[in-house]
C-alpha cells in the first residue's frame, strides 16, 4: 500500500488532538526503505514523522495485521495533568 500522501500528513501533524493518530504507512516499512523504489514523497513523509516524534508532541507505534503487513501510525501524545507531555517508559 502506498504511503499517504505529504499534504495529509502536514495537516494531522498541525491540526490532531491528543490521542488521535494518523497511518502514515501500510506494508513492510525495513523493505520499503531497503529498496530502490522508495520514491521521495516518501522518503521526505517518514523524515517528518521521524521529526515530529523527535520533539516529544508525537509518539510512533506500529500495529500488526498479518504476516508482512503492518499499520506504521504516528500519535499526538496526550499531555499529563500539569500539562506536560507524558512520556511511555519501556
């Protein structure tokens, strides 16, 4: 499946509410980036996602359908109740 497109992704990253979350891809995301076709929409979409989990607002996860097929979703975090964001500990 394709990834979803830059101008989508900008508009979750700009305008979500703590909690909600946005796929911003759908397959084997390792082979995706190991092979040659990945295009440069979406090289510069997990450049921003990546970016945007940097900055502690964001948290990545993955979710898992089947063999090989697996959602990629970036989250807003919600924010505790002294208004920082909280952060998953391992």
């Amino acid at each position: 499946m394709p990834s979803a497109d830059l101008s989508r992704l900008s508009a979750f990253l700009l305008s979500s509410q703590p909690g909600e979350s946005f796929e911003y891809f759908r397959g084997r995301l390792d082979v995706e980036l190991a092979g040659l076709d990945a295009d440069a929409e979406a090289r510069r979409i997990r450049k921003l996602v990546y970016a945007a989990a940097q900055d502690g607002k964001f948290e990545l996860a993955q979710q898992r359908h089947g063999f090989d097929d697996y959602s990629y979703l970036i989250r807003r975090r919600r924010p505790s109740p002294r208004g920082r964001v909280v952060r998953a500990v391992a």
